[in-house]
C-alpha cells in the first residue's frame, strides 16, 4: 500500500473513533445466576397475578414460552425453566422445580443446574430422568405431596397430529401435564397437549394454564372446548406469539371465564427497547443487531413503526456516505 493510501486510511480511522460512539461488542457468557431467597417469589415486580390460597397469596410471573415461576408460602416453584428464561439475578433458586417433558424448550438441564440449591426437588415424568437428575418421578395420574404442594401428573399427548404420517408429536405417557394445588388453589398446566379425553375431565380447576401453540398443543378451537368441559375459573393461555386468541376471547367473555393474556416472550420487547436506546446514541451496529435479535423471536414486530424508523436510521449508516459522517 503506498504511503498516502495508508495516511488516507489512518485519517478515516480517527474520523470513525470521533463521529460515533459504537463500542466492541462481545458475548458475555452464562446468563446471571438466579440468587435471591425463594421468598423473592412472591415480591418480584415481574409478577402478573395474585390468588388467594389457605397459606397466602400465589404469585404468578410468566417467564417465558412455558416457563412460569411461582412464589407460595415462602417457596419458589419453577415449571419448565430454560436459560433464556431465567436469565435475571433478581429472580429466586428454586426451592421445587416441575419438567413436563424431555424436549428441549421444556426439558433445560442447565437452567435446572442453576437453579438449584441445597433442598431443591425436582418432579419430572420418567422420560425426564434419562437425562437429569430427578428427585420425584411422576407418571400420568400419579399424585404426590411435594413440599406442601399436592401434584397430579396429567396425561400430556397428542390425539391427531405429527411431524409425518404415522407419527404423533406426543405419545402417551411420555409428559405430565400437572394439577399443582396451592393450599386449595388448584392450578392446571396443561404443557403441549392437544385436547384430550383426560383435560376434559379435569375437576375443581382455579386456574389453567392452556397451551394454544398449534401444531404441537391446541389450536385456539380445541382450547375453547377443553375449557367448555373442565370449566376453570381463570385461564392464562400459553400462546403461540401468532396465534389468533379472538375466538378463545369470544368464548370465554360468553361463559363468564376470566381470560388473562399475558406476555410469555419478553425478550423482544427488552432488546427492541434497547435498539431504540442504541439508535438514539448513534450506536448503529448495535442498534441493528438487537432488532435482528427481535426480529428472530417476534417477526411481526417489524411493522412496529418505531422498529420501521430505527431501520430506516440503520440503512442510513450502512450507505455509503452516510450524513453524520
């Protein structure tokens, strides 16, 4: 390279490191590890919902997908933590953990790992214990005591459909649903199920947990008639980030049920949020990776029109002589 190129050269190098502020990005390694107290559960601002129970409220906090932390007398109770969900040191160990089935968005071995402590139970279908260690297993209809909290494994399958002919997503007896009652608060999580013959005749249920996550748990049809048979108080509703809930809205305002929406993917919103900020400060790269980042978890989120204009800015810093430079 001859001298004056390199000059030329060293002289757009300074110019870059004055006109913006990007700063290297590097990927920080483990998620933070959950440390505060089980108690923690019951007084996290993340909460959603309160139920009464014979020993306190329970306190709801949707995490993520079908991850759900709940905080009742004293305990933290997780069901199906993974490490994109309880990536917050403010969030509690786990004083007893529940694993549906061994796929990988319910089944997280390290999540479990770290969330464990001295004392810590876990409750898992047998399945489950061919990859983690497993302090009660639980098969369909199976019911137990675990620290105060009466459990009942629910049969957990599919009835119609598969990833080919002749094959079924869930098979019986492979994943528990479960009835986890709270001091008399009998709470349902259906996990990935589709509507079956043993969710209908669930009894006595507060609040229900539905998975509306077609193809592989119920679409918003088959929730309204599992919700037409066992008729719970209150439903929260797993949700596909897409799938159309108006029918099981409809539904449900015409048979009195209190259906609660709830946010189960936050993460989006979090790194959308923190693009805007990174737009904001000239932060480009950043700005843009964190919307690739949203994107990949919330495509419809692209029609946002704050996320339209921080694309609009990030196309301006990728041309070729961009105004600010």
């Amino acid at each position: 390279m001859k001298p004056a190129h390199v000059l030329l050269v060293c002289i757009a190098m300074v110019a870059w490191s004055e006109c913006s502020d990007e700063v290297p990005q590097s990927e920080s390694g483990m998620p933070p590890l959950p440390v505060a107290a089980g108690s923690a559960a019951s007084t996290t601002p993340r909460a959603t919902d309160r139920f009464p129970t014979a020993k306190g409220d329970l306190v709801v906090t949707p995490l993520e997908h079908a991850s759900v932390l709940f905080g009742w007398d004293g305990k933290a109770v997780y069901v199906d933590p993974t490490s994109p969900a309880i990536a917050d040191a403010e969030l509690p160990g786990a004083d007893l953990v529940f694993v549906t089935e061994a796929r990988f968005d319910h089944l997280d071995a390290t999540a479990v790992k770290r969330l464990g402590r001295p004392g810590t139970v876990v409750v898992a279908p047998p399945g489950v214990a061919d990859r983690i260690h497993v302090d009660v297993i639980l098969k369909n209809g199976d019911t137990r005591t675990v620290l105060g909290v009466v459990a009942t494994a629910v049969p957990l399958y599919s009835i119609s459909r598969g990833p080919a002919p002749g094959l079924l997503y869930h098979d019986k007896g492979r994943g528990n649903g479960y009835v986890l009652d709270f001091g008399g608060t009998r709470v349902y999580l259906s996990g990935d199920t589709e509507c079956t013959a043993e969710t209908k005749a669930l009894q006595r249920i507060d609040v229900a947990f539905v998975a509306v996550n077609p193809p592989t748990s119920m679409t918003p049809a088959e929730a309204v008639q599992c919700i037409d048979a066992f008729q719970p108080r209150v439903v929260l509703p797993y949700r596909d980030r897409h799938a159309d809930l108006s029918e099981l809205e409809r539904a449900a305002a015409a048979r009195g049920v209190d259906l609660r929406e709830r946010n189960f993917y936050p993460r989006p919103e979090k790194w959308r949020t923190e693009a805007f900020e990174g737009c904001e400060k000239k932060r480009w790269g950043l700005c843009r990776d964190l919307l690739d980042r949203a994107a990949a978890l919330d495509p419809l989120s692209e029609t946002d029109p704050r996320v339209v204009r921080a694309r609009e800015q990030v196309s301006v810093w990728r041309s070729p002589f961009p105004a600010w430079w």
